[in-house]
C-alpha cells in the first residue's frame, strides 16, 4: 500500500503515542499536504529536521502496528464481517422458512451497523 495511505491510518491508530513535534508534522505533510520547507518555517526547524522528524514519526508509526496490530486486526474484522453478510444474503434465498429468513435479516442488519460504525 502507498505510504500517503498508510501512514494516515496508522496515525489514526496510532498518533497519540507521537510527541506533539511528531504530531505536528506528520499532519502538516499528510494531511495538508504541505512541502517540508513550509513545514519547517511552521514549526521553526529547518527542512532537514523536518525530514528527520516525518522519518522517525513513520517508523515509530511502523512499529506501533508490527507490534500491537490493531489495523490489520480491524482490516480482518471487517473482511469477515462482510463475509458473513454475503453468506446471509446468499442463505436467505434457499430458506422458505419466513422466521427463519426474518432472523437472517435481523442478524444481517446487526453486522451491516458494525461495519458502518467502522
């Protein structure tokens, strides 16, 4: 995946574990898309330490997921969550039983709002 996707993510997840120098650069550059130059007369370091500061940000960032996860235990959740919709729409067309299919939907419409809510 593209970094100028990833990282974003991985700040979502992980952003408050940066100092707020870190923080600060990581939204200048990947949220609004500001050049290091300008990023760096904003927090009063030169383009360099901007540069090192966005490399340091990103792997910190890198590491927080290689260690705890949660993006790609969020990715998976949803990857079965949509699954099981895709099953239940499936399973409702060979079931003529009408309480049956009424708990499929009632079932379906609780996993279609888990997935929204992400």
């Amino acid at each position: 995946m593209d970094k100028f996707f990833e990282i974003p993510i991985l700040y979502d997840y992980y952003g408050d574990f940066l100092t707020d120098k870190q923080k600060q650069a990581i939204y200048f550059y990947y949220n609004l898309n500001y050049s290091l130059a300008e990023i760096g007369e904003k927090m009063g370091i030169t383009r360099q330490g901007v540069r090192d500061t966005l490399v340091r940000s990103e792997e910190a960032l890198y590491n927080f997921e290689e260690k705890l996860k949660l993006v790609e235990k969020f990715n998976r959740i949803n990857k079965v969550i949509s699954d099981s919709i895709t099953g239940l729409k499936k399973a409702q067309d060979h079931i003529s039983d009408r309480i049956a299919v009424d708990e499929i939907k009632k079932v379906q419409a609780e996993l279609e709002g888990l997935l929204e809510e992400n």
